[in-house]
C-alpha cells in the first residue's frame, strides 16, 4: 500500500475525548472514526487489524473443532420469551418493531437463536458433541459507552456454543475452548489469565474470564503471584489429548475476579496476592440445561430416552481485544503491533520523494517485499522525513526500512525494530534478506 493513496487520516493533535491511551492512539492513527456514542466506522487501517483478530480467533476455533455459521443480527422477541430473558434482559437490549408491529431486537448474544436452530435439526445423541460459532455484530445499549471500542455498544464479538449429552461432555468441550482461548490470546502477544467468575444472568455453574492485566481495566481481579511469570502454554496438551490434568494444573492457581473473590476467604495469603485491575477479553460459561430445558432442545438417548442437550457458550471480544492489544503494547511514539495482528508487516520509508535512486531503490524493494507476500506500507508521500517517522511509529508497523540518498551512497539502507528501536544499517540486499 502506497501511503500516498492510502485512506489513513492522522492526527497531529491529541484528541481530548479520549480517556485512555488506546482509544486516543486508534483515533491519532485514523483507525476508527465515532459515527454515534459507542457506534464506531472501521477506517482502513483499524480494519486490517480487526480483520487479522478475527482471522486468529476463527482459526483458533477450527481447530478446537468449531464449526463457523453466521447468525444475524436481528432476532425475534418470541425467541427470547421462550427462555424467559425477554424481560430479565433490561435496558441493554435494543428493542425494535417493525412495520407489521412485530417485535425485533438487536442481537446482545446468542444462546436462543442457537438454541432453536439446534432443536430444529439435531435429533439424536449420535450427532454430538458439535459446536457451532459465529463472529458477528452485538449490540448492547451500554448505560456508559466509553474508552473507544473498549466498550462500545456496537460490537464485535466471537460466540461458540457446545451441545453434549452429558456433563462429562460438556466438561470437554468446556475445556477445548479454555485451551483454545489460552492459544488465541497468546497468538496475539496477550497474556490473558483465566479467573473464576460469576455466571451472572446466563446462569450456570462453572465460568472463567479471561483477563488482561491493565491499570486502565474495568474489572477488580486478585490472582497468585505465580501467575505474573507463568508460561501457561509450556507442556499444553494437544486438542485431542485428555485436557482435565491441564485444566486442574491452570486452575489450581488462584485468579478470581472481584466478583468471586471473598477477602474473608481467600485461599492466598496477602502476602502472595496480587491485586490489580483488568480487561475482560473473554469469557466461557458452562450453563447445563438452562436453555435447553425451557426451549425444548432434546436428543434421543440411546435407548430413545429424551434428553436435555448440556450447554455452554464461549465469547471472545474482538473489537474489544483492539484497545487491549495497545493498552498492552505502546509506548510515547504510539502503538507497537505484535507481528501477528500488525496492519502491515513492514513500513518503507522513502527519505526522499522525487530522487530518482531513492525512488527506484524504493520502488525495487516494494515489488520484491510484495511478492514474498509481505504486507508494505510504502510512505512515498512528499512529507517531511520527521513527519514520516512519526506516523510510522504511531500506527506501529513492527518493521521499518528506512531508504535515503544518503545511505544509498554508501549502497546501504537502515532497518528498524519498532518494539525496541534496535537500528542497523545493512545492504540492500541483506535487509531484504533478513525481512522475507
Ligand atoms: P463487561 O463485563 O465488560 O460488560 P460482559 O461480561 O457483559 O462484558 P459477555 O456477555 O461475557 O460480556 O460477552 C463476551 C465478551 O464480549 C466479553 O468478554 C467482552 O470481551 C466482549 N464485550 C462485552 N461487552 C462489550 C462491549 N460493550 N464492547 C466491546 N466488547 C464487549
Ligand atoms: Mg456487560
Ligand atoms: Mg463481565
Ligand atoms: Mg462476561
């Protein structure tokens, strides 16, 4: 992508309405552009990190056996009656009506809708376990939108829901998502810790969500100290394997949200507790049959007995993971990417727009980075060298290659480390070499 055509407006200013450092560098970086409270436009730039989110999430899922649909944003109030939500559901939900006076609502989640489409084709315990997700748009008419995408009240969010028929099942398939969310949150560069949580009002017993430590965070959380040097991920099973052993070892470390944490009961010693804020980027509920029961959604057992599928459902904040990945990963200049979700994957800086080597240098080593499939922001805009480091630095691209005359005299170029700053000066073709 030549900058010079790219759709990325930057701010010089920082934007007053912003309280946290995520929301105002995505807003300094032309990322997303406020169309009404807590309802955000995905500009270019946003949108390729969101749409690498999601790509790491969706794979994530598959291969914890996930089957991806897509369920719409609009649902039907009879739905939601059935299992009884309607009402308890409160102010958060959007209500509409349509034309023929029939009422409509904005999808906050899923359970019911999965729900009826399970009980309308699913008819046998041989057809579990399954787990069907979806990414998809939610709206929830937050009473406080604020902090940018942190919490909107358009949002996006990966919801997973598992059918077993029995708990043992459900047990599993509760452990494949906490494994699999564990592996997602780590792609990203994110250490995300599983806390014990409340159910709250999707019912259920066993809960975990998965928080990232930040002063900015909206949650209270408390976890053992171990927690702070934990390589979670070291001596993982694999999907297929018996996950129990993982999931007692991970959970056997005390982290609990404020909600699950009892002071006058604490397993930890103050001494070991570390108590912070956090961000909820996740959350897996095990709920039984909470909405199977109501809503009717049965299997044939073995014997032709009814059963009452075991449910659990599975959400991941993907526009939400956006401001935790910066909240995370920034420092004064901007926003530093973790390779895996960076917009680009190299920023070419050309020192002098106009110079016929420095353009013909430039242009060589934009075609070469291309086609080894590399993403390039190409900054051949007629700005300022000064002007053009800074953006490079705000919007955060993990590499940078900086070409000028001058260098170029000396047949070299500079290649730069956006996290650490680390600076080399090599050969052309040894930079190139060290990128692709
Ligand atoms: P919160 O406690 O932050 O209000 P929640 O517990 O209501 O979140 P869930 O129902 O568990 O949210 O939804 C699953 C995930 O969706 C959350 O873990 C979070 O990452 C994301 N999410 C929820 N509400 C919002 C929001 N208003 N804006 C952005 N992401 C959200
Ligand atoms: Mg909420
Ligand atoms: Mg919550
Ligand atoms: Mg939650």
């Amino acid at each position: 992508m030549r900058l010079s055509s790219f759709f990325m407006p930057t701010l010089k200013e920082t934007p007053t309405e912003a309280q946290i450092v995520s929301h105002r560098l995505m807003l300094r970086a032309g990322m997303i552009r406020q169309t009404s409270a807590g309802i955000y436009a995905w500009l270019p730039l946003g949108y390729r990190v969101l749409r690498k989110i999601e790509q790491i999430v969706r794979e994530e899922q598959d291969a914890a056996g996930a089957q991806e649909l897509l369920m719409p944003t609009i649902q039907s109030a009879e739905l939601w009656r059935e299992s009884g939500r309607y009402d308890d559901y409160g102010k958060e939900m959007l209500r509409i009506t349509d034309r023929h006076d029939r009422e409509m609502l904005f999808g906050p989640t899923n359970e019911e809708m999965i729900t009826d489409i399970f009980r309308s084709f699913v008819k046998s315990y041989r057809q579990l376990p399954l787990n069907l997700y979806h990414i998809q748009w939610k709206f929830r008419d937050e009473i406080r939108p604020r902090f940018g995408v942190m919490r909107g009240r358009e949002f996006l969010m990966k919801d997973a829901y598992s059918f077993d028929v029995d708990a043992a099942g459900a047990r599993r398939s509760y452990q494949k998502m906490f494994l699999a969310y564990l592996r997602t949150f780590a792609r990203m560069g994110l250490k995300a810790i599983p806390m014990r949580a409340d159910t709250g009002p999707i019912g259920g017993d066993l809960s975990h969500e998965f928080i990232i430590l930040a002063e900015t965070g909206e949650s209270g959380v408390f976890c053992h100290k171990d927690w702070m040097n934990l390589d979670v991920l070291k001596d993982a099973p694999g999907m297929e394997d018996d996950l129990q052993p993982f999931f007692d070892r991970v959970t056997a470390i005390y982290a609990a949200t404020d909600e699950k944490h009892d002071p006058a009961n604490s397993p930890v010693p103050e001494s070991e507790l570390v108590s912070a804020r956090g961000i909820e980027v996740g959350h897996i509920f095990n709920f039984g049959t909470k909405y199977s029961k109501p809503m009717n959604a049965v299997v044939a057992g073995p014997n032709g007995e009814s059963i009452p599928v075991e449910m659990g459902s599975y959400g991941i904040g993907v526009s939400r993971l956006m401001g935790a990945i910066i909240e995370a990963s920034h420092d004064d200049n901007g926003i530093i990417w973790p390779d895996a979700v960076a917009p680009f994957n190299v920023g070419l800086i050309n020192l002098k727009s106009g110079d016929a080597e420095t353009d013909r240098v430039c242009g060589d080593l934009y075609a070469k980075l291309e086609a080894a499939g590399l993403e390039v922001a190409y900054d051949d805009r007629d700005e300022r060298p000064g002007a053009k480091f800074a953006d490079m630095d705000l919007i955060g691209v993990p590499w940078q290659l900086v070409v000028g005359p001058r260098g170029l005299k000396n047949g070299v170029v500079e290649l730069k480390r956006r996290a650490t700053g680390e600076k080399e000066e090599l050969p052309v073709e040894a930079a190139l070499a060290k990128l692709l």
